[in-house]
C-alpha cells in the first residue's frame, strides 16, 4: 500500500511542479507582452498616430495609421528603438531575401534562405530603413513561410499608398 502512495506521490511532484512552472512562465510572459504593448500605444499616442492595422512579429511591434498614411515600428531588442516612416516620402516597398550558398563543389551547393526583410526606399535617396521578419540564424525554419506571408501583405498593404509618381521613378 505504501508504494502505491509513494508512486502517487511521485508522479503528482513530476506533473504538477512542471505545471506550476509551466503557468507562471506564461503569465509572466504575457505580462511582459501587455507592458510591451502599453509601451506602444504610448508611444504611438504621443506622435499622434492611431493605428488601423498593428501586428507583434517576434521582437517587433508595427502599427499603420491609415489616415496620417505612417508607419511605426518599434524593436523591443534595441532598447525600444522607434521608427517612424510617413508613406508618401516612399519610393518603393518590397520584400527582399537574402540568400547564401552552403557547399563546396558545384554539385554540393545549395543555396538556402538566409534572411527576409520588408526595404522600404525613400524618395530622397536616402539610406533604406528594412524591417527584419525572418532571420535563419535565430528563427525557427518552421516560421519562415508565415514571416514570408506577413512580409508580402504589409508590402502590399504599404505599396498601394505609395504615391504612384514616385513609384514610377524607382
């Protein structure tokens, strides 16, 4: 009778302490995402802006303002960098991909995705600014085909409000 108890008693500390961990992870972890996301809508508040369309892409927050026609996005990795891109001062946006090749002899090469980035390019001819959405080196080769799709549609999004005298010259 006393090892089935000891059994029980074992097998109850092997699932519920894990458990416990389990839930605490993730409530601290959505605390932290609701602090991230307050940490934008301030952000956003204080330039104005009010979001039509906003989206967590990993270490990323983007939020657009469809009536001031702005983009902001914020990386949470760099100190809550904030960048700001006005639409109509775009030339272009497109979906970039970044490609490197592993093997030595022609037969063994094998060019495989390295990175996928959405490169927004001024109309001033100023440096691009590109947000990053996949990144083999860190992510999950099982996100790339999502981080692709999102990549596309805000290229899409982004592309038809680009004023199209300016998408002509690029």
């Amino acid at each position: 009778m006393s090892t089935i108890l000891m059994a029980l008693l074992i097998l109850a500390i092997t699932i519920i302490l894990p458990w416990i961990f389990i839930v605490r992870h993730k409530k601290a972890l959505k605390k932290e995402e609701h602090e991230n996301f307050r940490r934008f809508s301030t952000a956003a508040t204080e330039r104005d802006l009010s979001f039509s369309r906003q989206e967590i892409i990993q270490n990323k927050f983007i939020g657009f303002d469809g009536i001031q026609r702005v983009l902001m996005i914020a990386e949470l990795d760099n100190d809550y960098d904030i960048l700001c891109i006005p639409v109509n001062e775009l030339a272009q946006c497109r979906v970039d991909k970044e490609y490197y090749t592993l093997g030595d002899t022609a037969a063994d090469k094998e060019r495989l995705l390295k990175e996928i980035r959405l490169v927004f390019h001024y109309l001033d001819n100023r440096a691009p600014a590109a947000i990053l959405f996949y990144n083999n080196n860190k992510d999950s080769i099982y996100l790339m085909a999502d981080m692709e799709a999102k990549a596309k549609e805000w290229q899409t999004l982004l592309s038809r409000l680009i004023p199209k005298a300016a998408a002509t010259t690029v």
